[in-house]
C-alpha cells in the first residue's frame, strides 16, 4: 500500500515535469518503481533522441523527484538505460 501512494506522488511530480520537457517537444512517461526505489521512465518525442537527455534526466526529472521524495534512489530511462 505505502509502495502504491509512493508511486502515485512519483507520477504527479511526472505530471508537474512534463509541460517543461513538452515545450521542447519532448514528453515522458512513467513506466515503473522498483522495489528498490528506482523510477524508471520513457523519454519520448525530442527527448528520447536528444543528446542532453541524459543531462535532463539527471539535472531535471531525477533532482526534482529526489528533491521532494528523498527515499527514491535514482530514476533511469529504460529506452536509454541511464
């Protein structure tokens, strides 16, 4: 239970990223947390071929989950594998 409300503050952090990266044409989809606190997602559109991708997915879609969820360890993209 705690795991399933734990995903759901993860999607709309997600929610609140998304128009940032839809203005560059880009968008991201949540695809899972892991038992290990990883979230993993798909970076789409301008995104998941853009060569600063791993850069936002770090600097931006990881720091800001992290920042308001600590107990998540890292996010990857699972297209990208980062």
């Amino acid at each position: 239970m705690e795991n399933a409300t734990l995903e759901q503050k993860v999607m709309s952090i997600i929610d609140q990223i998304r128009p940032y990266l839809e203005q560059d044409g880009g968008n991201i989809e949540f695809v899972e947390l892991t038992d290990d606190m990883v979230v993993k997602v798909r970076l789409q559109g301008a995104c998941g071929t853009c060569p600063h991708a791993k850069m936002t997915l770090k600097n931006g879609v990881e720091q800001t989950i992290k920042h308001y969820l600590p107990e998540i360890d890292h996010v990857e993209d699972v297209v990208l594998g980062f």
